[in-house]
C-alpha cells in the first residue's frame, strides 16, 4: 500500500474507558455508519458468540448505556447506528476538522450505501477495512484533497488502497454506472499520489451492486476501463441490497 510509509493502516488504540467488545462494536459501526449482526460477529472481540448472545449485548449498548440505536434494515433485520451519547464517546476528529463519526438513523440513499460498504468490507470471503476521514488524511496525506468522497478501504491483505461505489439504482442504468466510474478514474489519475499508486499497481476501484445480471452488464466496459488507465476495476455483488434499492411491495 503506497501510504509513504508503506505499513497497513493499524486499527485505532482501543479506549481506556470500555471494555474490548464495547470498543470494538462502537468503533465498527461509526466506521461503517451500520452495524449488523453478521458483520460484528466477525470482529475480534465477537468470537465465539451466538447472534442471539450478541443481540443481548447490543440491547445493552442500547438501552442502559444509551450508546447505540437500531432501525429497520429491511424486512425484519436490523441495523444498529451510534447516538448522541456514543458519538461523544469514541471522540471528535482529533485533527479539529469536523466530527469523525456521524451518528443518528440513516436516510434510505444512506442506508443503501452504508450496507454496501459493510457487505463488500466485513461480509465478503476476503476483508477489507473502510477508512474514517481520520485516518485517510493521517495515512494517505499526500492523496488527501478536500472533497473528496470517504469511500476509501484498505486491503491489508495485497496492500491496496481501494474506492468503493454502492451502486444504489438497481437493475437499470449501468450506462450512468460507467460514466460515474470513468469519472472516478479521472479524478484521482489528476492526483499525483493516487497516480503514483496507480502505476504501482497499490490502488483499485470497487462497485458494488445488487444483482448478477448488472454485474455481467457492467464486466466488459469496466474491463475496457481498466485496460485503457491501468485502474482495476472490481465488481461485487450483494443480493441482500436488491431489499432496499428495489424493495418487494408490501401486501
């Protein structure tokens, strides 16, 4: 991963003040803005949990510590999101740029995206590590430029630096699709630092959509696009997200 230092971005110090599930948990959904059982019981602290063990302990989060809320995800899943009280907990942005974690239930468009991220980041067979505006400008400064979009992960695994896209337009549109990501390439081969990264082969693009068929509409112009700029460009599917970009009726 070509961060100028050439180490994996380390996981955030765990904080004095909560025990290792509790950090864990609420450093992972300010990260993701969602948690969802699935994904937390892969973390660490999680090992070795039943869901319904976990769901306990998340109620707990939740009601006498008043640190996380949940809302509907779709059907009769769940997501958990940080409040108020545990927004404040895990701190402000240390570099006194803005709040580093968003709290409070998500807009639908928000949800889509967040769930996105969380499936192609926690729930796939390899994983990756979505990184807080935070850590971006702490580890990647020369790459940094304000406005840029925080979708950015890290794949410890092949040291890659990654920029994710939630396809949230379902099966339609993939021609909009393409544009958006040509745009993206665009965008960051205008950046020296993503350039370099580029040409070292430490920086790639993900889209993450809903459906199969879209995925195999979208292989060969983004094959096309990464022949012709050198960005690979992966695409992921989560048919979970077809439950919340193109809900069923309800009876």
């Amino acid at each position: 991963m070509n961060s100028g230092s050439d180490e994996a971005v380390p996981p955030s110090p765990a904080s004095p003040e909560f025990d290792p599930l509790t950090y864990d948990v609420l450093d992972h959904v300010g990260r993701y803005r969602m948690g969802v059982v699935e994904a937390l019981l892969r973390l660490p602290s999680c090992v070795g949990f039943a869901p319904k063990g976990l769901r306990r302990a998340l109620r707990t989060l939740g009601g006498a510590a008043g640190l996380l809320g949940s809302a509907p995800l779709y059907g009769d899943r769940r997501y958990y999101y940080l409040t108020t009280a545990g927004e404040q907990a895990l701190g402000n942005d240390p570099a006194g740029q803005g709040v580093a974690r968003r709290h409070g239930p998500l807009s639908e468009v928000a949800k889509v995206r967040a769930y996105g991220l969380v499936a192609f980041c926690c729930l796939a067979d390899r994983a990756r590590q979505r990184l807080t505006a935070t850590e971006f400008r702490e580890h990647f400064p020369a790459h940094h430029r304000p406005g840029l979009p925080m979708g950015y992960y890290a794949d410890h695994d092949s040291g890659t630096l990654g920029f994710a896209r939630v396809d949230a337009g379902g099966q339609g549109r993939w021609e909009r699709l393409v544009g958006r990501v040509r745009d993206d390439i665009e965008r960051h081969r205008a950046i020296p630092a993503f350039r370099a990264s580029i040409d070292s082969g430490t920086f790639e693009l993900a889209v993450v959509t809903a459906t199969e068929r879209k995925a195999e509409r979208l292989r060969e112009p983004f094959g096309e696009c990464s022949r012709a700029s050198g960005v690979p460009v992966l695409v992921h599917v989560v048919p979970d997200l077809i439950q919340l970009v193109a809900p069923p009726p309800r009876g």
